[in-house]
C-alpha cells in the first residue's frame, strides 16, 4: 500500500471511530443483536469521510477499466455521489447507479437508476457497512440479471459476520476497507 493511501486510510479510520462507530446494543436488520454498530452513512455524508472513500475506492480500482459504480440505496447512495464526482475530476470518469429495494411503481418502473447499463458493462458493487450480504447481494442479483460484469465488491466496513461467503455464492469476492477488527471488536 502507498503512503498516500494508508495516511488517506488512517483518517479515514479516525472518521468512522468518531462518528459511525458505536458500543451499544442494537438490533441490526439481519434480526441478530449485537454490542456494536457502524452507521457508515453518517461518515460517509461528511464531506472529508465522502471525499476520503471515495479517493481509496478509486485507487482500489484504477486498473479495472469500470463502467460504473453502485449499490442498494441507502447505504451506497452518498459513496456513489462522492465517487463519480471525484472520478470526474481525476479525468476517469466512471457513471454511478443506484438500486431499489423494490421496482419502481409509476414512471418508468425502473429497478436500477442512473444511465442505462449495458450488458458488456463493468461494475463495482459498493456496500458503506456489510453483516450478512443480503442487501449487497440484492443489488448483485439486479445487476447480475442484466448481464453486466461485477469486476469488484467492496464494502468500507465488513463486519465479518457471513458477508463474505455469502457474496462468494454469487460469484462474487467481497474486499473491504476495515473489518470489525480494526475497531477492537
């Protein structure tokens, strides 16, 4: 890993402990209960957390040639924004996509927003915090069912509770920027 990378990642880090990273006891939507939680949104909403995850996720895949980027709205949504953003000014511009939990109803009843992909296209899956992969793997399954090429699956937490098999059943490895580890946890 670079300097510049790992001094990135450090901040980074020092963001999620302060803002995302909580010891209390919570019910997470898998059902399960846990001591921890990670609200990855509220980093990623801050502008230096947004800037910085976006900066590491584009050196994580500055040799993929990717299309685009997206995930399961919500956790994905601000990470997507940050990312083709700062892509755009890097000169590499790569489109973003956002999936629904659920077909849209009215207007053009899309699943997956953003520019059209294609089926020669490739992507990245991005997650802000993962447990099990249910919602990374709903927005695999959307994008999978199109043909597209899902060349990376990246979350900024994994919170090594199952994501990471679960993912590999779809074909897909996951990678993240932390784990629960790197919290003490």
């Amino acid at each position: 890993m670079n300097k510049k990378i790992s001094k990135q990642k450090k901040q980074l880090f020092t963001i999620l402990k302060k803002n995302s990273f909580k010891r209390k006891r919570v019910i997470l939507s898998s059902g399960k209960a846990s001591n921890f939680y990670f609200d990855g949104r509220i980093s990623s909403l801050i502008s230096s957390g947004a800037y910085l995850i976006a900066e590491i996720l584009l050196d994580m895949i500055k040799y993929d040639k990717i299309d685009a980027i997206g995930g399961l709205t919500l956790g994905a949504d601000p990470i997507i924004g940050a990312t083709v953003a700062i892509s755009f000014g890097k000169s590499r511009p790569i489109n973003g996509f956002i999936v629904r939990k659920d077909e849209k109803k009215h207007g053009m009843k899309r699943k997956i927003e953003g520019p059209a992909l294609k089926k020669s296209s490739r992507v990245v899956i991005i997650d802000d915090v993962v447990t099990t992969g249910s919602s990374t793997i709903q927005a695999i399954k959307s994008v999978q069912e199109i043909g597209c090429k899902i060349v990376r699956v990246i979350a900024v937490v994994d919170r090594n509770e199952g994501a990471k098999e679960n993912i590999e059943k779809c074909k897909c490895k996951l990678e993240s920027i932390f784990t629960k580890a790197d919290f003490g946890v």
